[in-house]
C-alpha cells in the first residue's frame, strides 16, 4: 500500500494502523490526521479519491463526514454562549417562538445539545427535496409533538438536531450555522471543512459509498444484540423512524446535497481540517488562538445525558452536543469528547493530552458510532502515548 505523508517520531503505530486498514478492513480511500497541543504529529492519506474509482486520493481530498458533522456544528451554539448571546438554560421557544406548539414550550437549548428534546423523529418525514430547503425541516420539528416528555431521557436525534440547532443560530444571529460556521471559525482558520460546500471546493470531493469488510473481532461484537437489530428492521421503532426522518435519504454524492448546510449529516472535510478543528477547539494552534474557554470545554464534555439510549437503544453518553468516551463509542480516554460519523468518520479531542484527532474515509460500513478502521487507528494512537 503506497501511504503518503508523515509521522512524527513516537507516532509510526498510527502509520501501521493506517496501512492495515487497507490490507486487512477493506479501506479504498482515507486520511488521518493527528495534532498533539496544537502541532500535528500524523499526516497521512492513502488509496483513491473515488469509492470507485481509480484516481488517488491527495492531499487536500475531502469527504462528507456524516454526523461527524454534529461535534462542528455543536461549537456554533456554544461559541454563541460563551459570547452572552445564548442562555443554554433558556426555552427554545423563547429564540423561536413557533417551536413551543405541541407541548414543546420546556425544552430547552441544552436539550437539543444533549439528546433529551424528546423530539428525534416526524410524524410526517421530509422528501430529499424538502430537506434542502433550509426553512422546511426547522418547520417540521417545530410542528412536531415530543415522543417523551423533554429532559426526561435521551436518545439520539440522528436528523432533528440539525434543523433544530440551525435555527436556534438563525434566530441569534440571522444566518445559519453554515454560514456562521464559515464567517466565524473555518474561514478565519483556514480549515477545510465546510457545512455547505462552495462550487469552488466542490472537485476536491471523493465519492463515497458502502463497503464491506471482515466483520469485527477482539473488543468489538461481531454481531449486533437482538435488540438492537430487532429496533433497525421495525418500522415503528424510534430507531427506524430517527434515521427516516428524511425519506429516502438523499444521495450524499449529489452536488445539490454538498452544498446545502444540514448540520447533522452533511458536513464535508479532510481528516486535518477535522482534526485542527478540535485542536483549535481545546488550545493554540499555529496563528490561531483556542476558541473555546476552559469553561467551555467543561460544558462539551460533562456528562449530560448516559445510559440506555432510546433511539440507538446501546448505552450512550452526551456532554453538550458531543458523543462522550463510552463503550458505544470509544475515544482516546475518559476526558475526551467529539463524535463519529455512521459509517467511518470521526473525530474527537482529549484535552488532557492535547490530542486532537480526525480520520475520514469514502467508503461507509454498517458501523454507527464505532467503526474498526477509526478504532484501530485511536488504539494506535493511545499506544503511542503509552496510555
């Protein structure tokens, strides 16, 4: 397997992780990116920028990360408050007033972050088409009643959190968190990510599509529970009706699909602007200072919401709109937050070892939270600090 970039001295695991990918997970196209206090110390991108093609994957080759997607778009709302221009404690309804029909008038801001709206699916699920439409989804969440009663319980609200979240930050700010995300911190930072692909990055993009590998061994099941899979094949279940909000899902290869802004699902990057977004989010990067104050970093990764997850029906953990280190989903130690992307993507910080992580990948397994490619390459990583 031909790998191209570096590693810095300590960290050749992440480089024979990376290549066994390719030689024994079925990987057709990837990069990964590693930053430890605010310098990068793993760069490497290997295979091809098409699931089925033949051209190389580059540097600069980008994908869409899925609900990786999530972690960037969780620091809009937060930077928000760390600003004083959102309370996370107040009613969504009191930023939107249109969202407190149906019983909805006590969810608050930080339930949306934490999985506890009680609002994960629609009764009345969105075309792709209408799901473009950045007005459409914000105004079926908000004509949607809960399905528990809010901050009772959580479950993960796979589609929801993006139009709840993307208009929480049109109402504070007048754009949406694309918009934001793009005026604010990426384009300042000079970070290839982009909730809302521009025409001009649109040819750096691979395309994605499913791929099968050996099925998993050692710590992870090889098979799911019979829960879990019993809740994806039932169509009443909350797990199948969260995921068929949008039906059918739009084809994440569709140019019109890149380019709108669904900050759940749709984000799209290289594995270093993943990573130097997180890096950037918990220290000092070179030119750019940390965005998020300690205190903020202690909302994004103080637990809010564990166990039983209604919706994934695993156990999981939630700070404010980060995955959390847990069985479902494993970062690099207890402190670390951030969030994978269903199929492959991932990436996360740990603030105690100023570890800042991504890996994307153009080809999705049937993992949601813990895929064994972005697996092996965390364990790599933790080995190379010799945690």
């Amino acid at each position: 397997m031909d790998v191209n970039g570096t590693v810095a001295e300590g960290f050749e695991p992440v480089r024979e992780a990376f290549v066994r990918n390719f030689e024994t997970l079925g990987e057709r196209g990837a990069s990964v990116a590693v930053y430890r206090e605010g310098q990068q110390v793993v760069d490497l991108w290997a295979g091809t920028k098409d699931i089925d093609g033949t051209p190389p994957w580059e540097h600069g080759t980008a994908q869409v990360v899925r609900s990786a997607t999530k972690g960037t778009a969780a620091a809009v709302l937060l930077l928000l408050h760390q600003r004083g221009q959102l309370d996370l404690d107040a009613p969504v309804g009191h930023y939107w007033p249109e969202f407190k029909a149906r019983g909805k008038e006590r969810v608050l801001v930080r339930h949306v972050l934490n999985h506890r709206a009680g609002l994960p699916v629609l009764d009345h699920p969105l075309t792709p088409e209408q799901a473009l439409d950045p007005l459409r989804g914000p105004a079926a969440v908000a004509a949607q009643a809960p399905v528990w009663e809010p901050g009772t319980d959580h479950g993960y609200h796979a589609l929801t959190y993006g139009w709840m979240l993307d208009e929480l930050v049109r109402r504070v700010t007048g754009q949406g968190a694309g918009e934001w995300l793009a005026a604010q911190i990426t384009g300042p930072l000079g970070l290839d990510l982009w909730l809302g692909l521009p025409e001009s990055e649109a040819h750096r993009v691979g395309r994605a599509g499913r791929v099968e590998g050996p099925e998993p061994t050692g710590g992870l099941r090889a098979r799911p529970k019979r829960s879990v899979t019993e809740a994806y094949e039932d169509p009443a279940s909350l797990t199948r009706r969260a995921f068929a909000a949008i039906t059918p899902f739009p084809e994440q290869n569709d140019p019109a699909y890149r380019a709108a802004a669904l900050p759940a699902t749709n984000a799209i990057a290289t594995a270093d602007g993943l990573a130097r977004f997180y890096a950037t989010l918990i220290g000092d990067t070179a030119g750019a200072s940390r965005l998020f104050t300690p205190e903020t970093v202690e909302l994004a990764r103080a637990e809010e919401s564990a166990g039983p997850d209604r919706v994934l029906v695993v156990g999981t953990r939630f700070g404010l709109g980060y995955m959390l280190h847990g069985s479902a989903s494993p970062f690099l130690t207890p402190g670390s937050f951030g969030h994978p992307g269903r199929g492959g993507a991932l990436g996360f910080a740990d603030p105690e070892s100023g570890i800042a992580f991504g890996y994307v990948t153009n080809g999705f397994r049937k993992t949601v939270t813990a895929d064994p490619r972005a697996q092996g390459l965390v364990r790599a990583v933790r080995q190379a600090l010799g945690l």
